[in-house]
C-alpha cells in the first residue's frame, strides 16, 4: 500500500486549518491518518508551518511520498530552519545565561498532600477556608470548583454570624 505525507483539514468553513499527515494513499482526505506530522494554517501571518523535519524523513526512508504541495511546503520549511539556524550562532555570544522561570505554584489540593513543614506560608489564616461539609474539611476538599481557597467576607452568605447581644 501506498503512503502519502498530505494536507487534512480540520478548520471550519472559510477558516482553514490543515494537519500535515500520513496516510493510505487510497484514503478520504479527511480520513484516518497513521500519524499526524504538525499543522498548517495558510491564513494566519508568521510561521504557519508546524512540522517535525525528523519525521517526514522517517516516513520518506518508509516509502511515503508527500504531495506536491507538502513538497513545497516541506522545502520552504526546512529553508525557514535552516535560516534559523544561522542566525542562531551570530546570537549566541550576546546572550547571558538562560533565564529560569521561578516554580509553578502548587494548586491547593496538591499542597495538602505535603508534609506541613513543606507547606509555603498561607496569606490568610487557615480558619478562613471554606469546605462544603464536615466531611470534605477532614479530606481537605475546599468547596470552590477550582480547588482555590476563598476568604470568608464580612456579611456574605459563607461568613460567620457575630455573636448577637444579649437582649436586655
């Protein structure tokens, strides 16, 4: 059987967006696909091209042949990488270090997990978490839908009443 590298789309009428795919050749165009090399989108500005070089040559040493217009596409692909790649050196030396992105925070579900001499200081004291049961505080399932802790506020629904004056 006969493999093609080929455009299959999936945008929406008017907005076209493409996989670029491997296929039967005997196939529909919007068929099932052995392997989905990256996308194209002809209207969007910039870099439209998404494709992984490394398995096109892959499917190419199998026998897939790509179509004339992923031929072209796959050429001026690897001349936009190439280009890429000389540029890359002469910018080198410029610049420093890599840049470390600080941590992700712990999402409060995952926090409770830890061990408390691990747990990062809360900005609000504990007592003002809310849980939707007694049950759910033993568990520690707060009762927003993202699992963020809510402060309770003076006079909503959540917060605790005042002690009322004795009546005299």
């Amino acid at each position: 059987m006969a493999l093609k590298i080929r455009l299959s789309r999936i945008g929406t009428k008017h907005k076209p967006v493409y996989r670029v795919v491997v296929t039967e050749e005997r196939y529909r165009r919007d068929g099932a696909a052995t392997e989905i090399l990256g996308t194209y989108t002809p209207e969007a500005k910039g870099n439209t091209l998404q494709i992984d070089l490394a398995r096109v040559d892959y499917w190419h040493s199998k026998g897939a042949r790509p179509t004339d217009t992923m031929r072209a596409l796959i050429k001026k692909e690897r001349r936009r990488q190439a280009a890429v790649a000389a540029a890359a050196p002469a910018a080198a030396p410029a610049a420093a270090a890599p840049r470390r992105l600080p941590p992700l925070p712990l999402p409060p579900s995952r926090l409770l997990q830890l061990p408390p001499r691990l747990l990062p200081p809360l900005p609000h004291p504990p007592g003002d978490l809310i849980y939707r049961s007694p049950q759910r505080q033993r568990k520690g399932i707060l009762s927003s839908f993202c699992q963020r802790p809510r402060m309770r506020l003076p006079g909503s629904f959540f917060a605790p009443r005042s002690p009322r004056a004795p009546v005299e």
